[in-house]
C-alpha cells in the first residue's frame, strides 16, 4: 500500500511500487537519487537528502532498520522508531519518496543469499561488530540499489568504514550507481550527529564528548608536525579514556582500504574511534590534513 501523509511525502511499501516510481521518473527523464537510512532521522539524515535534492530530481530516502547488521538482539531492540517523524523531516529536506518495507519484504520466506566483501571488513567495526555486520551491510545495500536501481545513492562521513565496503560493493559487483558522501554533521558542541545520541544521559553525553576532541587533539599534532600514527593514535586514546569513553578502537587508516597506516604524510589519512558511553555504542572519524 502507498501513501501520502500531511507531510506531503510519498510513502511506498512495496519493491513493485518503488521500480514503478523509478520507472515512471526515469521515464519522465529525471533522475533519482537515494538516501539510505535506518530511520530515526536527524539533521544528519537531512543533509543528505539536501545534497541528494540538489542533485537530482527525484530523492528516495530509505527507511528499514536491518536485522542483519545487528550482532546484539538488544541493540537491535533498542534502536529509536518514529516514522511519523522520519516522514516530516523527509518531506522538510525534500525527499519525493519514503520507501519504508517490512522485514517480510526484504527478506521474504526462504531468503537464503549472503555476501561478503572480504579484507576491508576485517577490521575495526567488523573486528568489533562481528563478521556478520558488514556481511549484513553488504547484502541490505545490494538489494536496496537493485530494488531502486537509483542514479546516485548518498551516505554520510559518520560511517566511513561502511562507505569504504559499500564503494567496493558498487565496484565489484558492477552495480551503475554513484555513491557520494557528505561530511559529519555535529552538534554546536562537536558531537557527531547520530541515532543512539538519543539514548546518552547527559552525563554520557559530556564523556561523549572526549571522541570528538580527541580527533581534534591529533588533527593539532598533525598540524604541529607530528606524524607517527603510533603516537597519534596513542594520544587520542587517552585523551577519550580519560573524558570517560570506554575506546574499543582508535587508530589512524587509509580512509579507501582501512589499513592502518604509520606515518601521516602525503597520502590521505583518517582517524577512526570507537566506544562505549553509557551503555550506548559510538563511532567517529575526522580526515587528518598532510604533516607540516
């Protein structure tokens, strides 16, 4: 079934309903673009569907919180719904569609197709999170470009581990759809913008805090000339644990293979964290300019 709430934004259900929009744009000769989201939409979401309108005629953003890329139930369980609201910030960012299907419709009866994007994976989040996370990644977002079959899909810097498999995914597997990525929308305080955030107490959210000031701290000796990732990587880390931040990872990697990296220099390099606060998961990254 397809509606059409106050908001003004088309919602659509169906895989048939969503290749017949698309067929019924490309044959009008518009473009369409794609926001994947698992919901829970933010100014971090908007964004995207900002950039996506920019660009394209048509924007499609994409509402389905994945089982598969859940490694615990309870994360799974608690991850913020509201797809009234989801609607209203699609619809004021832009978006001309909501694909919102079930779980049914994704992964119907009898489903029984993995895929795995080998290497890039291996680390960091997918140390983390298990195997099963970006295997679960991989597979939602093959599905949803083949289900939509959009000109360009859009993704956020937040996840940059993720945009690195989903790049290789596109690239391998020859799927004709660009993938561009705008940067990490923080909060006035530096917070990376994110679904969880809702579910930090404020105490949690002052010690979140130190993620972010971390990578400034190393984005500074970077600019003051160090370039050992070992001693960056280092200081981060500290400056995280000691603002409260139980750190999984922090590290600095080439931001296109996620191998680590031991000198900042002329190549590209990001610095990644990870951790937990409050009983709530976060990741953040920020791009490390060339040593002085």
């Amino acid at each position: 079934m397809s509606t059409v709430p106050s908001a003004g934004v088309r919602v659509i259900r169906t895989i048939e309903q969503v290749r017949a929009f698309v067929r019924a744009a490309r044959a009008a000769g518009r473009t369409v673009g794609l926001v994947p989201t698992m919901g829970a939409l933010h100014e971090g979401h908007q964004s995207l569907i900002r950039a996506s309108a920019r660009e394209c005629d048509d924007v499609v953003v994409w509402t389905f919180v994945n089982p598969t890329q859940f490694d615990d139930p309870a994360d799974l369980r608690a991850y913020p719904r509201d797809e009234a609201q989801d609607l209203a910030l699609a619809a004021e960012a832009g978006a001309t569609v909501v694909f919102a299907p079930d779980a049914a419709e994704v992964y119907p009866p009898g489903f029984a197709t993995t895929i795995h994007v080998a290497g890039i994976t291996e680390r960091w989040e997918g140390e983390s999170r298990g195997t099963a996370h970006f295997d679960g990644v991989a597979l939602v977002v093959c599905k949803m470009l083949l289900m939509v079959n959009p000109d360009v899909a859009w993704f956020g810097q937040k996840d940059a581990q993720q945009v690195a498999v989903v790049r290789r995914l596109v690239t391998d597997l020859d799927i004709p759809t660009g993938i561009r990525t705008v940067p990490t929308v923080r909060d006035a305080d530096g917070l990376a913008l994110s679904s969880r955030n809702a579910r930090l107490t404020p105490a949690a959210r002052d010690a979140a805090l130190g993620m972010s000031r971390s990578l400034r701290a190393v984005i500074e000796h970077v600019e003051g000339g160090t370039t050992s990732a070992a001693l960056l990587a280092r200081s981060g880390r500290a400056i995280a644990e000691a603002a409260g931040v139980a750190v999984e990872y922090w590290a600095i990697v080439d931001p296109a293979t996620f191998e680590p990296v031991e000198e900042v220099g002329a190549r590209p390099a990001l610095a990644i964290v990870a951790g937990h606060v409050g009983g709530v998961r976060l990741i953040d990254n920020m791009p490390l300019p060339p040593a002085v």
